[in-house]
C-alpha cells in the first residue's frame, strides 16, 4: 500500500493512502455513455470493422474494446498502455457497459495493441465512411449548405513510420494527415493518414470524391462549398469542383503576373492609406486570372492591407463565385475558415491524435479514426448539453478538466450502482441538466 505523508497542521498527521478501490477519478466517463446512447457514433464506428477472431473465445467484443479506448481517449488517457490502468475502473466499467463487480476487466494494452494493428484497408475504408454518416446522422432535416474546410496538420515522428517524411517547413520528420470539417459548426467529417508533404491534386480529389458522393447520397440538392489555402488551389482540384457542383473558394499563392494585374488596386489602397491619416487600411479588388495550366480564366479577388508606407500585405483567393462581393467573399466566407485551426487545436493538442507511432500506415490511420470518433463525441457533448452553459464554447481539455474529471465514490448495491460525487462540485447543474435531457429523450 503507498502511503504519502504531508506537513501536520497543529500536530495533527496529515496522510493520504491509495487503498480505496471503490473510487473513481472519471465519474465524467458516464455521462460521455449517455451521448453515445443517443448518437450512435462508437456503435456505428465498431460495426465497420470485420471481427476476424473466435467469438467463443473472446472476453471483450469489438465494441467493448472500442469504446473503452475511445472514452479513454476523451479523459486524457490516449495511449494504449494506460489501459491497463483502467481495466477495473468503475466508472469505464459502467460506461463500456460492464457491471462494476459481477463483469470482469476492460482490455488490456495488449489487446488494444492488436486490435489497432489488425485493421484491413477494407476496415478503415468502411470506418472512414463511419465518421462520415455519424455527421450526417447530426442533420434532422436537409441542410441548405454544407461548407467543407480541409487542411492538413504535422504529426511529428520518432520512429520508422510509412509515409514518414521530412518536411523542410516543420523541419522534422512527419506525416500531414488531413482533417476535414464542417466549416458552419465544427464538426468532424473526416480525417486521412497522408505523408508529410505538400497535398498532391489526387489525394484532395480522392478524399473530397468520397465526401461529397456521401453527402449527395444523403442529401441530393444541398449547396457543398470547398474552402482552403493555397496548397489546395490546383488546376484539377477547380475543374474537378465544377464538375461535380461544388463551389470553391481557394486562397492563391502569390506571383509576379498577379501582382502585376492588380498593380492599380495596390496604388489605390497605399493613397487611401495616406489619404486616412496614415492608419492601417484594407483594399480589395477582383479581376479574372488564367495560370498557364487553367483550361480557363477564374475569378481572383485580392486583398491588400497598408500598414506604413513600406508595408503591404497582399493575398489572393480563386473562387467559382462570379457575382459575390469581393469584401464579403474574402473577409467572410474565406476568412472563416480560420476556425478550422481551433478544430484541429482540439482534434490535435486536447484529443492527443498526433500519436501516430505505429510502424504501419494501416494502424495509424485506425489510431487517427479513434480520435476522431473521441472528437466526435466530445462535440455532441458540448453542442448537445452545454448550450448555453458556461462550458458552450470550452476546448476540449477545458470541457475535460472541468466537467469530467470528476472523482467519486462508487457503492454496488444489489439493485443499482451509486455515484457519490462531490457535495460543492461547481458543475452540478450542468449535470442535472444533462441528465434530465437525456431522460427526456428516452421518453
């Protein structure tokens, strides 16, 4: 038994010992069970993959091993060693669905290590296609439009991935997985392994073809906006958006002809600068513009920001939208997709998904699903029960460290399980008001 002992306080001991085995650090698992009650997203996540193995000699079903790492996942614990941690954790235990005391343990790092490297690229297709459905099961009615931010992040390496390669911007060696949102809310739609490089016109038409023929299966006539940078605008990726009835708005790496074609908009903006009393000012223009490798001419809008006298800043977007306003379609539509970086904050930094340290390209595309699948359900979570809370717009690890790491003591009785939390937990309410929501809809 460790036992710590502390400073006394007016000659009274002051100790602590690890011997109560009937308490629980995660009392938030719990409630992560009831959003998974009510949205499916581990269910119809699990179903994707082929169980290959024995079914009579097996203690833990493919969903069971599943959804202890994804809840595990969502608690801050992302790797597969800390299972053995939480095997007989009561709160994982009631989440995964198990009795506390009459079931036995969760899986261990073994078996979750086995189940990540046993993944077929029939699975990860399929389970790709998951994630997909689980964000369109959060429509009850046909959306108007659907706006697909896609951007791909590093994920450093330390080892002898595939796909490993060194990228001279991160000056490391890495992979660039691309994430894919829902540009209007936030939500995941997808995410793919890729090597650590500049995206190649057929690796974004490859995902972006699955996507939107998921979506057009789902809903026919639905408006579906393609929003980038620069990495993305190539020749093929803007034909094959308007061949498909997908809008796009692009940004434009920058050259000599473009600069040269909007020369008089940049003079313009520098004298509105000195006309204004030298304070910073924003100009924009727009005129069409055909690269040497465009079967045609598309619309280019530039925006010019004049600081000082020496300092301008410009930038150029290629959009399909003939008849927006420029101001609007830069400042607006494009430049909303700067809150694709705080998804990816919270996919990457709070979810811990970076953590692709398998040997295997297959295995690290299941490990990157997992998260994405946490990710899903922490965005449920926080959409779904802490609208207008304090906690609407909390990051993940916020939402996590004050919500669900919550201890509490846990009695088995012969009829049911209590949780005995906190008396002066902060957060009561919002539990009250997550539970009283999800017994409604059971009603």
């Amino acid at each position: 038994m460790n036992q710590l002992e502390f400073q006394a306080i007016k000659n009274v001991k002051v100790e602590a010992k690890f011997d109560t085995p009937e308490m629980t650090s995660d009392f938030g698992t719990v409630i992560l069970r009831e959003v998974e009650n009510n949205t499916g997203i581990i269910s119809n996540f699990s179903s994707a993959i082929n169980d290959i193995r024995h079914q009579s000699y097996i203690d833990h079903s493919l969903n069971d091993i599943i959804s202890q790492r994804i809840y595990q996942i969502c608690q801050g614990y992302e790797d597969a060693d800390d299972c053995d941690h939480f095997r007989g954790d009561a709160a994982f235990k009631t989440a995964v669905g198990r009795h506390p005391k009459l079931d036995g343990d969760l899986s261990s790092q073994p078996t979750m290590s086995r189940l990540e490297n046993k993944a077929t690229v029939k699975d990860l297709l399929r389970s790709g296609y998951s994630l997909i459905d689980n964000y369109l099961n959060t429509f009850s009615e046909a959306p108007k439009s659907i706006v697909l931010d896609m951007d791909p992040t590093s994920s450093h390496c330390h080892g002898h991935q595939q796909m490993m390669l060194f990228n001279a911007y991160e000056d490391e060696y890495c992979l660039m997985p691309f994430h894919v949102y829902d540009g209007l809310n936030g939500k995941l739609i997808t995410t793919v392994i890729r090597p650590g490089k500049t995206p190649l016109a057929g690796e974004i038409i490859s995902v972006l073809k699955r996507i939107i023929k998921r979506i057009r299966e789902r809903f026919s006539e639905v408006l579906i906006i393609f929003r980038a940078d620069s990495h993305h605008s190539k020749p093929e990726v803007h034909e094959w958006c308007e061949n498909n009835r997908v809008e796009f708005v692009i940004g434009q790496s920058p050259n000599a002809v473009l600069d040269r074609k909007f020369k008089f908009a940049i003079e313009q903006a520098k004298l509105k600068y000195k006309n204004i009393g030298s304070r910073a000012c924003r100009y924009y223009a727009s005129g069409y513009y055909q690269a040497s490798t465009w079967a045609k001419p598309r619309r280019v809008v530039c925006r010019i920001i004049v600081s000082s006298s020496e300092v301008v800043d410009t930038r150029y977007i290629v959009s399909s939208f003939e008849n927006t306003r420029a101001t609007y379609l830069y400042d607006t539509i494009y430049s909303g997709r700067g809150n694709a970086e705080l998804y990816i904050k919270d996919h990457k930094n709070a979810l811990h998904s970076d953590r692709t340290s398998c040997h295997k390209a297959t295995a690290n595309q299941f490990r990157l699903f997992l998260h994405s699948a946490a990710y899903q359900i922490m965005h449920a979570l926080r959409e779904n029960i802490l609208k207008g809370t304090k906690l609407a717009n909390a990051q993940f690890d916020t939402i996590r460290l004050r919500l669900l790491k919550v201890a509490a003591q846990v009695k088995v009785l012969k009829t049911k399980i209590v949780f005995h939390l906190p008396q002066h937990f902060p957060m009561q309410e919002i539990y009250i008001k997550a539970v009283k929501l999800f017994t409604e809809i059971r009603i």
